[in-house]
C-alpha cells in the first residue's frame, strides 16, 4: 500500500434505510429481492411528476428529538445518521468516547443537507410579494425573523449532521463532511480511510446520510427529469440496467462504518468485517450532469482502486454498481467496467441494490459499500431486480432478480455523481481477522 | 520521505477587491471598506456591510450559458481561482497533466435568489395563506428555472472549476462548516504528499450578504449591531458579514521547480479537529510540520468576534503556546474583509502566505481593549516588520471544526 503499512479495516455497521432501519434486517431484505419504495407520504406529492420514493418507515423519530439538545431541530438527515452510528458503534463495541481515545478518533461523513418547512416558507414569500414579480425584502426579513425559527434554518447546513455526531459520540479528532453529490458517503470513506493510514487517527466515523424526499428536491431532480415517473409500479420503479428503465428514484437514509486501523482493532478485540484496501477519485471534468461519454473518469476511478490496493482486475469477484437506473448511467458504467475488466467482464457478476433501496444520493454509497461486505461475509450477492427487458447497450451479468449464492473475497464497489464525481472502493476479506 | 508541497498561487476576491493585492495592502494597513449590500434590512434601511466592489462575473466566464448556472458563490469560486492559476502562471497545462491535478472546495448551502421561488410560489398559496402543493405540483414546478437544482449544489463549485481547467484528478467538496475551506487546502496538500494529484486548486468561497443569509445569521444573533467588526475586542459582540473566495494552487515541489514557478512558501503541515478541540488540531499542524510551538512567528487567527468564541479561541493558542519562549504576534484578518464562512480560511491564509513572504505582520483592525491578555500573546493592534521562518493559520468557531495550516518560508537553494 503507497501510503504505508497502516491498514484499515471496518469493525461496525449501521444504517437505516427504506428497507428496514438496522443492518442485518436491510441485509435480509435486500437479499430476499425486495423492494423498499413506495408512494410518496411525507408531503402531498399527488400532482408531482413524481409521486414515489424509498422512505424510512417505523423509526422512532421523537427518540432522538428527546436525547438530543435542540432535539426537536433536528433533520431526517441527523436524526437517520444518529442511529445508524449508533447501531456501528454498539457493533464495534465502541460507547462514547473518552481521553486519549476521543483525540484519535474523528468523523468523516458524507452527509447531506436538511430539509426545511418549505411550506411555510412559501407562505413569507408570498406575503413578502407586495407586488407580482419581486419580493419586498424588508417585510421578507420581519416575517422570516418573526416566523422562522434560525436553529431550524442552520439545521439545513449539511455541517449540522456532523456537528451532532462528534457532540454525541465526543469524537474530538479530525472531523470534516463532503458533500460531492450521489458519491459523497464512498469519497467521506475513501478520505477517512486515508486519514487513519497516514496516522492521523486510529478510529473513522464514516458513511452518509440525507433525505432529499421533500417539495423541493423532488421538484428539482423532476425538473432535471432524471426521476423515474412510473408512479403506478412503485415496487418495480428502479430497474438499473433493463431496458425499461426511466429513470432513479429518490430514496433516503444512512449507513455508516466504523474504519479502524488493523492492529488498533486487533488490539482491543474488535470484530473485523472486512479489510477496506482501495480507493480511488477524479473527476469528469466534463459536464455538470452528464459522464464522460467513453466512461474515461469512471476507468480511472476504478483502475486507482485497484492500483491503490495493489490488485489486478483479475482479482475481483464482484462489482456493486452505481446503477442509478437512468439511461445515461447504467450504459457508460457498463462500459467503463467492460474496459476495466476486458473480456473477463462477461463472467464478473455485477449488480445494482439501487434497484431495492431507491437513491439514497449522499448516503447510497456507504450502504452499498456494507452491502458490499457482507456480500464477502456471507457468500451470497445481492440481485439486481426489476430485471426483465435486456438493453443491447447494457450486457454484462447484472445478477438479475435473485440473489446468488457465489462465494466472494474481493469486491469493488462504484459511486458516480452529478458534477463529475467518481469514486471506487476496494473492499476485501480480512484474512487477519481469523489469526 | 512525503512528497514536499509549495504554494505557487493566490486568488482572492473579497470587499478590499479582486487579486490577492487588494486583499494584502488592505490587510497590511488594517484598512476596512463597508458598503451598500444591494438590499434593506428588516426596518426598510440600506444594508452595509462588506461587499465586493463592482464585481461582474462575466470578466471570469466567458460562457453566458454557464453563469445562468452559477449562484454568487460559484461565479467567485471560478473568479478566484482564474486568479490563482493565472498568478501561478498554469495555463491549460497538457492533456496527459490532467488526470494529476484537481481541486477541494469549502462550500456548504448555497441561498438562493428571492425572485427565482417567489414567482412561481405565489401563485400557489391558499385562501389560508398556506401553500397548497397540489398546485405547486401542477403549475408552480413548470414555472421554475429547469436547471434551478444546478445552481445551488454544494459541489458544483468544484465541478464548474474542474471544467474551467480540465482537472480530472481529484475533486472534493468538504462541507464542514466555517473550517471547510482551509480544511479543503489541508486536504490538497495530503492528496498531493500521498501522491494522488501534483498540483491542486484548494479554495472555498461564500456569499450570504443576500436577504436570505441576512436573516439566517440575524436570527441567530450573531451580527453585530452597530455594523462593526472587532475580533478579540472587549465591546465585539459578534460579526458583520462579508463575502469572497479564496484559492491558492497546491504544487508538489519538484513539478514547481521544473516550470520554473515562483514559490510563496512551502506548505509545512495540517491538523484538523472537532470545533470544541482547537487545542488538538494546533497540536496536530506542529507535530505534522515536525516543529514546536516555539517555531511558529505568526498566528492568523479565526476571531470570529462572538464572545464565546473569541475568549475559548484565545484560551487555546494559550494552552499551545505556553512554552513559546518569545511573544506571539497574533492578527486577524477579518475586520478587513467581513465574515466571510467558507472562504474565510482560505482569504486568511493568502494574508499568511504574504506574512511570511513579507516578512510583515499586519494589525487586528479596531482592537483597542483586547478580550484576554495573555503572557505569551501579542494581539497585534500596529502593524510591524518580523522575520519569521513559520506562520500558522487557523479556521474554527460557528458551528465549525478546527483546522489549522502552518506555511515556512521559502528559501531558495535548500
């Protein structure tokens, strides 16, 4: 490894998703091949263009609105990410930080931005128009300080989710949040794990969280028309790679992983899931949405992974795809994978969970990333469903439908995003943790 | 051993004006410009505060296409670092060299423009006065600019620069709070040492002087009343906002030395912490630049001007500089530009970069009564010539996290 001998492996778990809202039980679901979306239910989205999403459903929102100061501030975002750290760290049998532990043990998140009352916010807005096409900005700023609540406000700051985080756990090292769009959660664990290889830390909190399902982040990606409109199929809305797809649907939640340096997890007796061994980032540098037609970002993306963890295309058994499910995506990311892996692509089983959980946008990645490693853990793959029509453009083995028994110690795990962002990690059995 | 990392560039866009120049001599004389925001506060009063002057973003982009895209922020994100590439001297650069460089932003929420909802939003309230969504939906959707959702993505600072300069290496948005944009340079220089990038753009750039970010920080209480700004001082009672971008360019020393660039200072190392731990990310930038509290001649602090802050600020340089054998000169260069959040580190550190090239350490603008006075800190109120080998910079307070740069002098030969 370039960076030294400091290696990094993962010692907790945790996420909630529309699926379910621990690990084990999301893991049970997206095996069994089911799907979490559904209609829209957290706004009156029935004339929208979209109607449907994955939302978390029965967790406990007003249990942290009570454990937390300002609780009753706090976002879908904050709130998703509290409990998934929670779960990964009782995982990794971590409780709250201390001492020397505190100071070597930071957070690194890719977490989004909070909705706000966009309800009511409309209403100043409209009281603000004293006539039909400008806002007065005086009455604007009397009734926002008047009926706003600023705490609620700064609450949108994608920063907030980190703030809480380290003020909960009492993280006291190296905290920082990036928020790079559908690939922020696998670029915050590609960066924590930097972090803790040059020693800068021995314990990552890292993962993503976010929750776009309101009036306007639904409005916004409709308007770029890059949501699937298959209102009447909920279930059957996501379909990467099928030639019927229409476009990704919107979902939301958190994973989370605790990264530890090798021998500090040995040490202390940690349970080792998985080795995280590569990582990789560029840019398209090319359009604000759109990839690099020939794929070139995402090649190299997915070549420094492996590079970065001294293996050979060779040496991957599994591929846990983007697969967004929209036109553009599904085919230049099969591309790319063809030529990374060559000829041997045709035989590397690569399948998309988007196509059960929905897009979780910042938070995708860490959740695939678990995927990814359980995938080792157990010998099994997760399917690809919603797969019936195949698409000339799109022909590798996308493990359609069910999930599939393969046993598996190397698997690279791909996130793409709106900017041009492309990031790949190496995730690999850790044959340390049996000694 | 690390690879060895220099500063090549400095880009600066703030209300003493556009090149890192303007930002210099302003802060060298502690001199502060406040003027006419563009909007009136809650009591129908001119706004003032520290605005760029005359900034037109077309002299950056050329495109027209491209600046309906780009809220304030983004169009000077691309202002400064044009500025910082061209004070660099990297132009272009060959095919083959883009894949080997790339770019970190601080950058967080983006406010949006008034106008732009409120058209379409009004028209679908309610007899009750609330918004009724199934209108929103039906027509309220339709009426809204296609590509609003672009202009006001975190990341999209960085895409547009990465497009600007072709940088295909790579790319980071950290959204970290007021810390996000020296977090992003200290970020720059760890992709650089471990040997992903050879030269980066590292900046971060805000713009809340609009009604939106007027009411966020007046809600919070955070601004100051009189309009004033005195970091550090008895009577601050917090800050007055301002707005800017800063970029520097990142270069690995030897791909400095071989196009011949002219190096501002080498950059010695960086910490990082949680918000309320400044003491352990001060720590963390001397033990990385392998040097003790002693070696640094120059601290540019965050100085936020709330209370608080200001007083758990100055109680941690005491903490870390309790063995410092002489008296620190302390400045801060934010009466001169304004609160500036997610540029504010990397503004600050263009004024360090000059610090130690000039060997000159500029005042706190309106200190008279210094908060804490402290044996080992000189909070600088004149202006003075010091020749110093080492100059930290730190980011943290208002909701952000720690982060602290330390620059060395560059000498020629070594």
């Amino acid at each position: 490894m370039k960076s030294g001998p400091r290696r990094v492996v993962i010692t907790g778990t945790g996420a909630v998703t529309p699926l379910a809202n621990t690990v084990s039980e999301t893991w049970k679901a997206l095996l069994a091949g089911r799907s979490g979306v559904g209609p829209i239910t957290l706004f009156d989205a029935s004339t929208f263009p979209t109607r449907i999403a994955g939302e978390v459903k029965g967790l406990d929102m007003n249990r942290w609105r009570k454990i937390r100061p300002e609780g009753d501030r706090l976002g879908r975002n904050s709130i998703f990410a509290l409990e998934a750290v929670s779960e990964a760290m009782a995982q990794a049998g971590l409780g709250r930080l201390e001492g020397t532990q505190a100071e070597r043990t930071g957070i690194y998140f890719g977490a989004g931005d909070g909705g706000f009352d966009f309800v009511r916010y409309a209403g100043i807005l409209k009281e603000a128009m004293t006539d039909t096409v400008s806002v007065n900005v005086p009455v604007y700023l009397q009734q926002t300080l008047k009926r706003m609540d600023a705490r609620a406000l700064l609450e949108q700051e994608p920063s907030q989710v980190v703030n809480h985080l380290s003020d909960h756990t009492g993280a006291r090292g190296p905290v920082s949040n990036c928020l790079t769009a559908c690939a922020a959660s696998s670029q915050a664990i590609g960066e924590a794990a930097e972090i803790i290889r040059r020693g800068e830390a021995d314990v990552m909190l890292s993962g993503g969280t976010h929750s776009m399902i309101h009036p306007l982040g639904v409005a916004g990606f409709n308007l770029l028309t890059a949501l699937s409109t298959r209102n009447d199929d909920p279930e059957g809305a996501s379909r990467p790679f099928d030639k019927e797809r229409d476009g990704f649907v919107l979902s939301e939640g958190s994973g989370v992983v605790v990264l530890e340096e090798l021998e500090h997890a040995k040490r202390r007796g940690a349970p080792i899931l998985a080795e995280l061994a590569g990582y990789g980032c560029t840019a398209d540098a090319y359009r604000l949405t759109d990839p690099r037609p020939d794929g070139g970002g995402a090649i190299r993306a997915m070549r420094q992974a492996l590079e970065d963890a001294a293996l050979k295309p060779s040496d991957i058994h599994y591929v846990n795809a983007h697969g967004t499910s929209t036109e553009l995506n599904d085919q230049v990311e099969t591309a790319a994978v063809k030529e990374v892996f060559g000829r041997a692509a045709s035989d590397l089983p690569m399948s998309s969970i988007k196509s059960m959980l929905g897009h979780m946008i910042a938070a995708a990645g860490a959740v695939e990333l678990i995927a990814s490693a359980l995938a080792i853990r157990d010998g099994v793959l997760p399917p690809t469903i919603n797969y019936r029509t195949p698409d000339p453009s799109c022909d590798l083995d996308y493990v359609p439908n069910t999930a599939r028994r393969k046993n598996v110690s190397v698997v690279l795990s791909n996130s793409f995003g709106f900017g041009g962002q492309n990031i790949a990690l190496v995730v690999r059995r850790c044959e340390e943790a049996r000694s | 051993m690390l690879r060895r990392v220099v500063l090549t560039g400095l880009g600066a866009v703030s209300a003493c004006g556009e090149g890192a120049e303007a930002l210099w001599s302003a802060a060298r004389e502690g001199q502060a410009v406040v003027r006419q925001a563009g909007f009136e506060d809650e009591n129908g009063k001119p706004y003032s505060a520290y605005r760029i002057p005359d900034f037109a973003a077309e002299k950056y982009v050329t495109q027209r296409k491209s600046l309906k895209v780009m809220a304030r922020d983004i169009q000077l994100a691309v202002a400064s670092s044009v500025l910082a590439m061209r004070d660099a001297g990297v132009n272009g650069g060959a095919a083959s060299e883009a894949g080997r460089r790339g770019v970190v932003v601080g950058s967080g929420v983006l406010n949006h423009e008034l106008d732009e909802l409120a058209q379409s939003v009004s028209e679908c309230i309610a007899g009750d006065g609330r918004l009724d969504l199934r209108k929103f939906g039906e027509e309220g959707i339709p009426g809204l600019f296609p590509l609003w959702l672009l202009k006001y993505l975190p990341n999209m600072p960085a895409c547009h620069v990465s497009i600007l300069f072709d940088l295909q290496g790579p790319n980071n948005t950290l959204t970290a709070g007021t810390s996000s944009g020296l977090q992003a340079v200290g970020e720059a220089l760890r992709i650089i040492q471990r040997g992903d990038a050879d030269l980066m753009l590292a900046g971060g750039a805000e713009s809340k002087l609009n009604p939106v970010g007027y009411a966020e920080y007046k809600g919070l209480g955070l601004l100051s009343s009189e309009g004033s700004y005195r970091p550090f001082d008895q009577h601050s009672r917090g800050f007055a906002l301002g707005e800017g971008a800063a970029f520097v360019v990142l270069e690995e020393l030897e791909h400095a030395r071989r196009r011949g660039a002219r190096i501002y200072a080498e950059v010695a190392g960086y910490g990082a912490s949680s918000g309320d731990a400044r003491e352990v990310s001060l720590k963390a930038a001397l033990k990385d630049s392998g040097i003790a509290p002693s070696d640094i001649g120059h601290l540019q602090a965050s100085g936020t001007g709330l209370p608080s802050e200001d007083l758990a600020e100055l109680a941690a340089y005491a903490e870390v500089f309790f063995e410092h054998p002489g008296i620190l000169p302390v400045s801060c260069a934010k009466p001169v530009t304004g609160f500036t959040g997610f540029a504010s580190g990397p503004l600050e550190l263009v004024v360090s970069a000059n610090v130690i090239a000039e060997g000159y350490v500029p005042p706190i603008a309106g200190l008279e009564h210094p908060r804490a006075v402290s044996p080992v800190l000189d909070l600088v109120r004149q202006g003075r010539p010091a020749a110093l080998r080492h100059a930290m910079t730190h980011v943290s307070g208002i909701n952000g996290q720690s982060a602290t740069l330390v620059l060395r002098r560059w000498e020629d030969g070594r």
